[in-house]
C-alpha cells in the first residue's frame, strides 16, 4: 500500500497558469476522485502525477519517494485513458501484456498476471479478439486490466468512462468501486461527471481554473459546500441560488422572502447575499416555514419523480418532487433548516 502527495504544484503553457499552488494528502488506500468542469486542469495533473507531462513547480512523493524526475515506467503508477489507448493490431491477451513482456518477465509470470486480471474483469473468454471486436465497455475493460498487470502502486484513470452510454457507464462504474475494493490500491479518478465523484470517493476534490475549491468526503462536500461553485456543482439538478440584496435584509438577520419575514437565527448578514436551496429540499405543498407559489414552466417526468423548473425573482429554479402538479400551478414550501447562504463573494456563511 502507498502514499501520494503533492506539495506545491504549479503548470503553466505559455502564460496560461492551468495549475495553482496545488496540495494533497492521499492515505494508503484511498479513492480520490478529481472533478470539475472541462478545462479545468484534471487531466493535466494526472498527467504530472504519471510523468508524462513536466512540473513546474511543486514536488510529488510516492511512499515519500520524491518521484518529480522518474521516467514514467519507473514510477509503478499504471493510467487509464479515456480513449483505451489499446493497440488495434493485438489482440487482448497481446495489449494486457504488452508493458510486462517489455519490463522482460518471463512468459509463466506474464501469463500468470495475464490471466488473474483477464478474470477479475470477467474478459476471460475475450483474449483472442481484436479491440475492435469488442464493444466499449469490453475495450475499458482491456485497458483497466493492462493497469492492473503492472501491479501498479497507485493506478491514475481520466474519464475512463465518458465515451460509454449511461447504462454501461452506471455498470462499469458499480465495477471499478469493487475492484478498489479488491485491489485496495490508491486510485485517482478523474470526471467532470458529479454522479461519478459522489458514488466513487472516499474523497472528492473540487477543482475550478487550476485551484483547489475543496477536499472532502463526498457527505462533507453536499452538505457543506464552502461557496457556490462547490454547492452548484455537486448535487443534481443543481442547488438553486436566489440574491438577496440587502435592503431585504432587516436587524441583521430576518430576511424578506417571498413576500414574508422570516428569522434565520445564529446569523449576522451586513451585505448583500445569496440564499441557496436544493431542488430535492423543496417540497410541493405548503407544510414548510418558507413558501411561495409558482408556475412550472418546464415539468420533465422521470417516472418517479419530476423535475419543475419555473423561474423566481428571474433566477431559474428547480424542484424535484413525487408529487402530481396539476395545471402547472404549485404551492411550494422548504424548511429554513435546509437553506444555505453565500456572501457577496459566493463564499459560505456559516451559522455561528
Ligand atoms: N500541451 C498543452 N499545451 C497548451 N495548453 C494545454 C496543453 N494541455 C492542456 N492545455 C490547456 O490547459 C488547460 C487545462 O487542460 P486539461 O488539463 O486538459 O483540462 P481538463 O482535463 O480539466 O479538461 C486548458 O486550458 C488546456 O487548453
Ligand atoms: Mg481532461
């Protein structure tokens, strides 16, 4: 088991700073998923991680070992793309032992290793096919399980999961959670697909420009956002956001919501704010403390639920409820438990 950590790392191409001042602390065994939105450096830091790409600033250790200027295949860190990277011409047994016939093993350990990852992917029966007589999550499958030869000490995949469509993505998923389970080597998962960051991590990183917005587990990260790019980025549909402009705001903390004053004790506000409310904490009646009525603009049906969207105050809102609307007119209500503030710099207020 391992230990990865990165001190202080910058990148730049050209003038363009994509990575800024970067810290982590990755436990032995851990499952760290890095998301954000596209363009936001996650394949570029995996790429630092495994050595394809150079670092600037900044220092990496694997087990304590300073790795920064290690050649790629002498790092024991094994990467999965999300292209497969498979060579077209071999077959599968051919690309999973490709790295270790390279590394000079000997054919009964090649086939040994060969063998154990083809059957802890269930692609057994696969081994004399051609990439392209396989379907993409087959494919995957092959590239998880040429990492899993090199008996890597730290496995590194970037959106190994995006070309595949939602079923398979949602069952490949399910089987990469059970092959850390397996393994219970250090994996750093990379996607700009916040279902997959939730569902996979022991811990999540949140990643916006190059900069670490926040590092937690994924309980901490939903319920405890520390500002508005975080809290809207995690949680689906995302988290509704309503400005409040301070002249709503009376005695420091009673707010004017919908037409209603209503108290949030344990707060002082001095300026403008935001209040924030997820979709699933809104409920389609009106047995909660803050209520407004609206009229859905949008209703999409996904069998047992539904997403409203309706529009208040000219900010877009979203409900995820059960219930039935009819005539596209809902009373709706949330508790003021269940709400979230944001200062004038989209940074969290906390209840004192
Ligand atoms: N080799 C490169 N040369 C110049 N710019 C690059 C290079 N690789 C990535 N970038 C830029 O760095 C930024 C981050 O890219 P990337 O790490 O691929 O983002 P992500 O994987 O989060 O989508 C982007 O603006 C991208 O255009
Ligand atoms: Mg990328």
């Amino acid at each position: 088991m391992s230990t990865v950590e990165l001190k202080g790392i910058e990148k730049s191409f050209g003038t363009n700073k994509v990575i800024n001042k970067f810290d982590i602390k990755i436990e032995h065994g851990e499952f760290i998923v890095l998301v954000g939105p596209s363009g936001c450096g996650k394949s570029t830091l995996l790429r630092m991680i495994s050595g394809l790409e150079s670092v600037d600033v900044g220092e990496i250790f694997l087990d304590e070992k300073l790795i920064n200027n290690l050649i790629p295949s002498k790092r024991e860190i094994a990467m999965v793309f999300q292209s497969y990277a498979l060579y077209p011409h071999m077959n599968v047994y051919e690309n999973m032992s490709f790295g270790l016939k390279t590394e000079k093993l000997d054919k009964k350990e090649i086939d040994k290793k060969v063998l154990a990852a083809a059957k802890t992917l269930q692609i057994e029966d696969l081994l004399d096919r051609k990439p392209r007589q396989l379907s993409g999550g087959q494919r995957q499958r092959v590239a998880i399980g040429r990492a899993i030869t090199r008996n890597p000490k730290l496995f590194l995949f970037d959106e190994p999961l995006s070309n595949l469509d939602a079923a398979l993505r949602s069952e490949m998923r399910v089987e990469i959670s059970k092959l850390h389970k397996k393994l219970n080597t250090n994996m750093i998962y990379v996607t700009h697909d916040q279902v997959e960051a939730m569902t996979l991590a022991d811990k999540i990183v949140i990643l916006n420009k190059g900069i670490m917005e926040q590092y937690g587990t994924p309980d901490e990260i939903y319920n405890n956002p520390n500002n508005i790019f975080v809290a809207e980025f995690i949680g689906s549909p995302k988290m509704n956001i309503l400005k409040i402009p301070k002249e709503k705001i009376k005695n420091g903390n009673t707010i004017n919501i919908f037409n209603n004053d209503t108290q949030f004790n344990g707060y002082k506000f001095v300026d403008d704010i935001y209040l924030g409310i997820r979709p699933e904490h809104i409920i389609a009646d009106n047995s909660e403390e803050i209520k407004v009525k609206i009229k859905a603009d949008l209703i999409e049906n996904l069998g047992f639920e539904k997403i409203i969207y309706t529009s208040i105050d000219g900010s877009e809102f979203r409900i995820k409820t059960s219930k039935n609307i009819e005539n596209n007119i809902s009373q709706i209500s949330f508790s003021k438990d269940n709400v979230y503030f944001f200062d004038k710099e989209k940074i969290r207020i906390k209840k004192s």
